[in-house]
C-alpha cells in the first residue's frame, strides 16, 4: 500500500470516528480536519467533501466484509460449516470496526444519487450471499426466497447492533460471541423451515 492509500485509509477511519460519536449531520470538515490532523485542503486532496467520505466509508467497508466473507467460506464443506464461517466473519469484522459498523446502520439513508444507489448495491449484494447460504442450509431452492430474507435480515440485525452492547475487551471474546450467535440462529432457522 503507498503512501496516499495509507493517508486515505487513515482518513476515513478518523472520520468513522467521529461520524460514530457525532452523527454525520452534525459534523463539519472542520471538525474532520481537526480530528485527522490535516488541513481542509489536505483532505480534499483525498475526497471530494464530507459526503465522499461518508461514501467511501460505507464502499470499503461492504467491499472488504464481502471480500472477507467470500474467503470464509470459500474453505468449508458443509452448508452449516459456510454459514457459521459467514457469521464468524461478519462478527469479528464488525467487532474489529465497531465506528464503521455504527456508521454504516445509522447513516445508511445520509447519501444522496449515486453515491446511495452504488452502496445500496454493495449491501444488496453482501445480503444476497447471506441468502445464498441459507439456501444451500435449507435446500429449498428458489421458493422460500421470502422466508429466507426475514431469516437473513434478522440474522443482520442480531449481528449489526453489538455496537450497542458489546466490549471487546470483556469477558466475552469476539470467536465466542460468534459461536453463540451461530448457534442462536440456526437452532431457531431449522425450527422456522421446518413449520409449514
């Protein structure tokens, strides 16, 4: 990585940051500027605003879990052993990048025309392999495609919202939290696609 990518990439770790203890409308460049230790022509020379920032946030973000993702399942053999790989990813990324993770649920709506359409199809994208999985557990095929978006976002929100709660620092490391919530869900989604 060169010099300028590092530059950036520390930039918007700074600015999901303070994004996170903010909130996105009530920071200023300014205030980015000050938190990154860089002038506002310095940081332009990076992005094109605080909208680009916040774009590029969300971008990297869901194009590294998805990458990350794809990489962990790529090595398991069994459909329950992928998902578990999935979730364990998603946990231990998210809980690696608590600031990103709170920007990208609570400032999901904060970008306007392109910018929100490319993340729309980054998320869109990351939650279609979540449904991917699940039916390759269920073996369904296409026609519980609904049933299985619930499964999937319900998934997400159990996952997405540690932020709130979780310390990884406690007592709880982040490999147990992972186990935990696999077993939480897929005890419960096998009980839900076997009901009629």
């Amino acid at each position: 990585m060169d010099s300028f990518d590092r530059r950036r990439d520390n930039l918007l770790a700074v600015a999901a940051r303070v994004f996170a203890a903010r909130g996105y409308d009530r920071t200023s460049m300014r205030d980015l500027a000050r938190a990154s230790a860089m002038s506002l022509a310095g940081m332009y020379y990076y992005v094109k605003g605080k909208e680009d920032l916040l774009r590029n946030i969300q971008r990297s973000c869901f194009e590294r879990v998805h990458q990350g993702a794809l990489d962990a399942v790529g090595g398991q053999t069994s459909a329950e052993e992928r998902l578990a790989a999935f979730i364990r990813h998603h946990v231990t990324f998210f809980a690696t990048h608590m600031a990103e993770m709170k920007v990208l649920s609570h400032e999901a709506e904060s970008l306007s025309g392109a910018a929100r359409a490319e993340v729309r199809r980054l998320k869109r994208g990351y939650v279609d392999l979540c449904v991917r999985l699940l039916a390759d557990l269920d073996g369904h095929g296409t026609s519980d495609r609904a049933r299985r978006q619930v499964a999937a976002y319900s998934l997400f929100g159990m996952m997405n919202w540690i932020y709130t709660w979780y310390d990884p620092d406690g007592p709880v490391g982040v490999d147990a939290l992972a186990d935990s919530m696999t077993r939480l869900f897929l005890n419960g989604y096998t009980v839900e696609v076997s009901l009629p």
